[in-house]
C-alpha cells in the first residue's frame, strides 16, 4: 500500500471560510449547473473516449514491456483531475468554476 506522499494522485480541497449565496441558491436549481457546466460534459465526453483508448493502450503497453508510458499516464490522471473539479463545482463543495484543462 502506497503512502499518501507518494501516491500518485490526491484529492484535496480548501475548506471555505464563506460559499457564495448565490451559487448555493443555483444548487437547488441543480439543472441550471448542469447547464452551465454543458461545454465542459461535451469535451470530456470526447476526452473520455481518448481516454478510454489510453488505457486499453497502456494495458497492453505493461503487459509486454512492464512500463506504464508517462504520457498516457498523465492524460489519465489530467481528465481524471478535470472531472472531479467540473463535479466538486457542480456539487456545491467549492465555489470556483472548474478551468477548462487537464492541470
């Protein structure tokens, strides 16, 4: 089992000291986030095929050679890092619209 220091990705985020009113007003309109997060679903729809393909990918790239190549590795990782800050926003646990990009 890995350590927390040296694992490879980590989910963190900073405890609000005020959220903002209004957004929490849009979150019992749920579908009004959903709306606003729309060009984000698209591109990660896309991104998750690409994805999809890396690990299929990387998957036979370990089984011959042992390696996991750094590069799909990231590209996982990045989409992985995209999708939980679109979901953290869209679930009201922080206030700051999700960048649009995989760092």
């Amino acid at each position: 089992m890995a350590s927390a220091q040296t694992y490879p990705v980590r989910v963190e985020t900073d405890y609000p000291e005020r959220s903002s009113r209004p957004l929490a007003l849009l979150g019992l309109l749920f579908w009004i986030k959903a709306v606003l997060l729309l060009p984000h679903f698209i591109l990660l729809f896309f991104l998750n095929i690409a994805v999809f393909v890396a690990v299929v990918v990387g998957y036979l790239v370990v089984l011959f050679t042992g390696k996991y190549p750094r590069g799909l590795f990231d590209l996982v990782v990045g989409a992985t890092r995209w999708q939980t800050r679109m979901t953290l926003w869209l679930y009201g646990i922080t206030d700051k619209y999700p960048p649009f990009g995989l760092r």
